[in-house]
C-alpha cells in the first residue's frame, strides 16, 4: 500500500509493463508486497532486503473451485463427524456420514459454509488474492461441469471491484483431462462459445505467449473431435436453479414448450415461463405442472396468437426429480441456459401454430468444412497447454503443465522444450505404497505435514505447511516463469465405499478429508486459521521479489484541521477501495444466512510524518467519515518495538478507543491480550473524509525514533482479540494481518 517515490515509481511501472504474463496495473496499486505481517505461528514475511527487487516475467496462478451451491441440503464436515462419532471411520454406512456420494467438507472455511455465487465472499477471495501476489485463479472444470452461475457472478464482480480502481487475479480455464465421450471438447466449445468467442469479461483473461490461455489438450480442438454427432441427454433441474433456451420463432404461434424427464418419479413438477426477446426482459406467459409423467412435453402460451421472434423459456420451481432433455456436443446447437447464463448446447422445443405443431430441429449435424473451421478458430485463439493427471510423471510432453505433484516435481515445458512451469501442492492424494493416485482418507496419504519421504509427527506439524514449503522450495530452485498452486478452496469431496481400486472401510474421500489430509489454503474456523495464507505469501515473495520501501520524511503539522499540509508528504500508505461491502447470502445448502453489515468507513490511504515532538498520522476514506461517537470508530495500532511477541498481535498502543470532540486516548497495551490502558491524550482533528492526529512521542516512550514503527487502521472491525476479525469485519488498512511500516532510516 506504500506509493513510492515517482523516480522509483517508474522503473518499478516499466518492470512490471514488460512481464508479457500479466494485466496491466490498476490505477490504485495499493503496493501490498510492501506490507509487513506476522502470522499465528510468529513467521514473519521477507521484506525487499531478504528477497530482492522484483523479478520480470514471474506469474503466480492459484486453483479455484465454483463447486458450492444448493444442490445438497446437509452440510457434512468430517472434521466434526470425527470428532462426534471416532468409530464411524470403520464404517461407511455409518449414519453419521449420510449417504454415499454425498458431498463433505473436511472442515470449515473461515467465511462460513458459503456458495459459490456469494458477492461478499468474492469480494474478499479478489482482495486476498491479490494481496498475497496471485496473478490469475485458474478454474477447476476438469470434471466436465463449467458451474455457470458462479463463473458468472465472480466475473461480472471481480470486473465491477476494477471499475472501481481495485485489483483483482486474471482468469483461465483448467478442462478434463481425456475426451473420453468428447468431453474435453464440449467444455473447450462451451468455455469459447460463452466466454471468449462474445469477448466477455476480456479485461479478466490471462494471456500467455500474447493469447488467452487454456489448460486443454490441444488435441480437443481437432476437427475430428469437433465433428462428434451432437448428443440428446437431458439436464436435472435442482431447487434454486434454473433452465433456458432461447428461440427464435420464424412465423406467428400459439405456444411453445419441451420435452421434460422424470426419470419415472411421481410426483414431480415444475415451472415454465415464457419471455420476449432474452432471459427475464419481459415475461410473457408463466405456468406450474403438477404430477408430470415421464418425458411429458408441455407447452405454455398466452392465449393468443404471439409474433415471429425472439423468445427465451425458462424452467425453474423444481418438485421433486425432474429435467429438460436437449443436445450437446455439436456445433450447431446453441441457446441453453442455466440459471440465466449461457451454456453451450440446445434444449428440446416444440411451437404449436394455428393449424400444426412441430419440434425445432436441435440435432444437425456438424459439417467438415465447420469442423475445420472452428479447429482453426481454437488453435489462432488459444495458447493450449495440456493438463497432466498423474502425480510422478518424471519428464512430461512438451507443452504440458502440471496442477499437482509429489516432490520433487518435476519442470513442465513448453512445446519448444524450455522450462515454463512447476506445481506446487499443499497436500498430494498419493500412496508411496501403492506408487499412484490414492485416497485422502487411506494410511500412507501425503497430508500438509508430509516432508523429506515422511509425515512429520510433531505436535501441531499440521500448522507449518511442511509438504507446502518443500515443494516451494523444488519451485524456486526449477525458477520457471509460472507456478500452479493447488488450491484455494476446494473443501469439499465426496463419500464412496469403492474408488479406482480401493475398497471401503475406511470411507474414501478422494481429494479433501481432514484438517491434515487436505490442500487448501483458504483460511478456516479455529485449527491451523489462517496460516497457510500467509505461508502462500511469503513463499511468492520469495518466487518473485519485493518492491523497497521508501523512508518517511519530517514534516511539522500544524493540526488546524487544513488538510492541505499533507499534499506534499510521502510516502502514501494504500488500501484497496471499496472493501465495505455488506453480506447477506443463504450459505450451502441450508446455511445461513450469512449477514455482515459492518463496513462503514472505505479507508483508502494514510500518511505518517514526524518532527521532534510529535508522530503524526494521517488516514483518508472513499466518502465522508461517520461521526467519531460511532462504535469502533477508526481505531489506529501502532507496534513501537519491532516485537512481534508483546503486545496484542504485535500492537503496543492503541488511539481512539475512547475518543473525544478534539482529543483522543493513546492507550498501551496489558499483558498482550486485547486489554489498554491510557497512557496520555492527543490531539486529532477532522474535516470531510480526513483525519489526522499528533501523538506525543513521549506517550509512546521514543526519544529517539526507532528504525522502523508498524501500524494499522481499522474501523468498526469489532475486535475481541483474534487477528481473523480484521479479516471479516469492516475495514482494515491494511488488509488481514497486514500491517504498514514506516520507516525512519
């Protein structure tokens, strides 16, 4: 959040405009990677002077998962199954688990049991990310599902936080790894059709060698594989989701509707409506079906006869089991929905005229010469790199990239054989035993403390990110120009009782399954917090440098409340804008809601100066303050001694806790707990969206100012004395754990 000095400013600009990998920088660069931070086990992150200036050409991608919804009900989490019921390891069947295929989480996300498409949440995952250094989030479609709705609403989001001068990763596309049934190839053609193809949310794509970069077997794209014949399957509608298909209707009509499975379920039913134009621009026509049967086609209008054109049906308001049958998989089809976003593929429809009734043709065939036409498309619009399953590959095809790995990993190139890419895991699903793919949830499983050959068996390993920091290690010794990391926030897998040879007990959980055995780095409730995150961002300064900090100046403040004074002092201290957003979303399944109306006060930048009596600080917001009687009203903390073992996190002192009309408390800090004592007054003053207070130097005990003091603001984060309210409650500056430094000598 430090702006540097203009000389320095430049060059550090022109470095960072020359890495071809990444977007160029927002108009608010907040400088994060010259924010200090202590996490929970006291490591602290390496500064400029530990790592270096930064490194061109150095992109961080992190997995990303969009896998929550309301498609299940119950929330299970095997951290607290286990811990309620030990035996049910033991047994599969044991009722605690639910039933098998059900999706389980192995513990729980700080941010509560969220969805995919909760704004709050993917407003803080932009902030957090970009924070720790990430350059693009790659997403997990690699079991052939695109999760629409929440690809959606990320983008159209994270594009909204830059609109307002904030910053956010790139994105890129992770696809299956085989085309058995072509399914690489449909989500390739569903991933162009919707996404790329439109140029939706360009400004977002990552590119790489100068084109959009996707992680897809370029052997997807062969003509061959795109003249597949389209396939008819119908898609499940589940309660809170919606089905779509645009039509165009080419002469006047009575009604129009589909061909609607039940998979020979009784009772089930739904709702159709009908649209003009596209997706909820003006509703026509709605009607409910009760006790529908089995492959019913069912046709809704308005009693009238409607006008050739354009038309959108939607299907929603699911009871019980029950579908839309459609085709996908060919060129031609096009005009599904879900949840309001396009998918590739068509639906079923049937329009009934005055005098005859027809189906709309969804099956023609791909032709060659389209075939040949869209390959060229694909391969003059993408770079293709192919995603690697196995773990061990010891030297892999050129033009592949690894997602994960055991150590040591080996170096992924590209087609021409130079060295491009590593991964790096928290956690492998791997057995030594075995030599392959195994089971989280199965003896022998590479867990968070799996080190050197070995699980690390010391009390609380769990927290230190052994396996992590390894394969950071194997990364920055391969120095390629882009680092996988798996994975941000998959939470969850499934329960089965037979996987790819392994049989049941105990349950198999195959990706995710407890606190040990797991890969996320997300932060959870209680456990090992948040400690990974700060784990990430210490080793991705390492892998790409850190910008210097520059000293503050002396500069005498007249405290009249004339703002003005402090044009000229720098350095400026930066936060993020616009991270005072409120929540209120239902969380998975039938969580929540989850409700956050804390943020109050967007603070933006601050400033520090000093002259022989006194410390000044200064702090801006986005709009005007609220009245300095509100609760938690703009607390700064301030660690005097570069000891991060005293105090409250660090924090010696504390100004504002109890504050006046033009005085406020300096308060020290008892017994390293969140608990203050006045040590003196000072005086502040505010006009409009600025603050400003001189604090005695005496108060704080510095004669002769230290090398360096840390210091934060943070308003209405209601503090009770975990570092994590930071995180999940009002605004702080900086972020988290962060803390500025200014810098004396």
């Amino acid at each position: 959040m430090t702006m540097l000095k203009p000389l320095c400013l430049s060059l550090l600009l022109s470095i960072a405009l020359a890495t071809p990998s990444r977007a160029q920088s927002p108009a608010w660069d907040t400088y994060s990677d010259t924010w200090v931070a202590t996490d929970g086990l006291g490591r602290s992150l390496p500064t400029a002077s530990e790592v270096g200036a930064p490194r061109a050409n150095k992109t961080v991608g992190v997995f990303y998962f969009l896998t929550f919804d309301h498609s299940q009900a119950t929330v299970y989490d095997n951290s607290k199954i286990l811990k309620a019921h030990p035996e049910a390891m033991g047994d599969v069947h044991h009722p605690a688990w639910g039933p098998l295929n059900a999706a389980h989480y192995w513990g729980e996300p700080l941010f509560g049991y969220y969805t995919s498409d909760d704004e709050w949440v993917l407003r803080k995952h932009a902030q957090m990310l970009s924070n720790a250094g990430v350059d693009v989030v790659i997403f997990d479609n690699s079991n052939a599902v695109t999760y629409a709705r929440a690809r959606e609403t990320l983008c159209r989001v994270w594009e909204q936080i830059r609109r307002e001068g904030g910053k956010t990763p790139q994105i890129a596309f992770h696809c299956p790894f085989s085309n058995a049934n072509g399914i690489g190839t449909d989500t390739l053609n569903e991933l162009y059709e919707t996404i790329y193809a439109p140029g939706r949310y360009s400004d977002l794509w990552l590119r790489w060698r100068g084109k959009p970069l996707i992680i897809a077997d370029p052997g997807y794209a062969d003509a061959g594989a795109l003249s597949r014949p389209p396939q008819r399957r119908p898609a499940e509608l589940t309660v809170g989701e919606t089905l779509g298909q645009a039509l165009t209707v080419s002469r006047p009509f009575l009604e129009v509707g589909g061909q609607f499975p039940t998979w020979a379920a009784a009772g089930s039913g739904m709702t159709l409506s009908l649209f003009a134009d596209g997706p909820h621009v003006a509703r026509l026509a709605q009607r409910s079906w009760a006790d529908v049967k089995d492959n019913a086609t069912l046709l809704i209008g308005t009693g009238k006869v409607l006008p050739p054109g354009k038309y959108y049906l939607e299907m929603s308001r699911p009871v019980g089991r029950i579908g839309w049958w459609g085709s996908f998989g060919g060129l031609s089809q096009s005009g599904a929905y879900e949840n309001g976003e396009p998918v590739s593929g068509a639906r079923s429809l049937r329009v009934r005229y005055a005098a005859a009734e027809e189906a709309l043709p969804l099956d023609a065939p791909t032709t060659p010469a389209e075939a040949q036409e869209r390959a060229r498309r694909l391969r003059d619009f993408f770079t293709f790199r192919s995603p690697i399953a196995p773990y061990n590959l010891p030297k892999p095809a050129p033009g592949a990239w690894a997602w994960l790995q055991i150590s040591p990993q080996a170096p992924q190139t590209d087609p021409e054989g130079k060295i491009e890419e590593v991964s790096v895991g928290v956690a492998q699903n791997y057995n030594a035993t075995d030599n392959r793919t195994a089971p989280m949830s199965f003896p022998g499983a590479f867990g968070r403390s799996y080190h050197d050959a070995r699980e690390e068996t010391t009390p609380g390993a769990g927290r230190w990110g052994y396996n992590f920091d390894e394969q950071w290690r194997r990364a920055r010794q391969i120095d390629p120009p882009f680092v996988f990391v798996t994975g941000w926030n998959e939470w969850t897998a499934g329960i089965y009782d037979d996987w790819a040879g392994f049989h049941a007990p105990p349950p198999i959980f195959v990706d995710e399954f407890n606190e040990e055995f797991s890969r996320d780095i997300e932060p959870m409730r209680g456990g090992h917090g948040d400690d990974y995150y700060y784990q990430l961002a210490a080793n991705i300064r390492r892998y790409k440098g850190v910008r210097s900090l520059p000293a503050v100046s002396p500069h005498p403040i007249a405290m009249n409340g004339r703002f003005e004074q402090w044009k000229n002092v720098t350095p400026e201290f930066r936060d993020p804008i616009g991270d005072t957003a409120h929540r209120n979303a239902p969380g998975y399944g039938r969580q929540g809601p989850y409700v956050n109306a804390t943020g109050r006060n967007d603070i933006i930048a601050a400033k520090v100066t000093y002259d022989a009596a006194n410390i000044y600080f200064y702090v801006r917001t986005r709009t005007k303050l609220t009245p300095h009687t509100d609760a938690d009203w703009m607390r700064l903390y301030l660690n005097t001694d570069a000891n991060d073992r005293t105090g409250w996190l660090g924090y010696d002192f504390t100004v504002n806790g109890r504050i006046g009309d033009h005085t406020t408390r300096v308060e020290r800090n008892v017994g390293g707990v969140n608990r203050w004592r006045v040590a003196a007054q000072a005086r502040y003053a505010v006009q409009g969206n600025e603050l400003e207070i001189a604090i005695p130097r005496s108060a704080l005990g510095i004669q002769r100012l230290p090398a360096a003091i840390d210091f934060k603001w943070a308003d209405h984060c209601r503090t009770q004395g975990d570092g994590t309210d930071f995180t999940q409650n009002g605004d702080a500056a900086p972020d988290d754990r962060f803390r500025y430094r200014a810098k004396f000598r």
